[in-house]
C-alpha cells in the first residue's frame, strides 16, 4: 500500500514538472526568451496575481492548447488573460483560449 501512495505522489510530481516545462514552452515561444526568464515571468506573476505557480502554470497550457476539458480557476485563467492574453492573441488564441476572429 505504501508503494503505491509513492508511485502517486511521484506521478504527481511527474505531472507537474511536466506542466511547468510546457508552459515554460509556451512563454520561450510567444515571448522568445529563456526557459529561465520565463519561469520567472510565471513565478512573479503568480506572486502579483496572489495565485499558486503550478497552477498559474496550468492554467497557461490549458488555454494555450485551447483544451476547456481543463478545470482552471478564475482567477488563474484572469491572471493568464492580464499578463500573457495579448501575446496568445497575436499567436490566434484571444484571451480566453478562443480562436482569434479571422480578418478577411
């Protein structure tokens, strides 16, 4: 039983490196800066918006890959909006993860 609580708890781990990685990914592509100038960029705003980090982070990959099967507090998906919104709109995503509007 032991054994398996660790193999969750490392999974979980796992899952969450794994979120920071791609949403490190996200900001070095839209901001085109370093993996280390954007975790940053994640921990410090994070710490302006009162939100945890890895949820922050969360709740960037879930709106930049457009995926609403995510559950995303509001005020991480505001967070997200506020400090990064404007560049994934310019990437084709608006603010809320929605295709930007195509111009004819």
């Amino acid at each position: 039983m032991e054994l398996r609580q660790t193999d969750r708890a490392r999974d979980a781990r796992r899952g969450g490196q794994r979120r920071l990685g791609a949403a490190e990914g996200v900001l070095v592509a839209l901001r085109h800066c370093s993996l280390d100038e954007a975790f940053s960029d994640i921990v410090q705003t994070a710490k302006q918006h009162n939100v945890a980090p890895m949820e922050l982070a969360h709740g960037l990959v879930a709106i930049a890959e457009n995926d609403v099967t995510y559950d995303v507090d509001d005020a991480v998906v505001a967070a997200v909006s506020r400090a990064w919104g404007d560049l994934l709109a310019r990437s084709g995503q608006d603010r809320y993860g929605e295709p930007a509007p195509q111009s004819n």
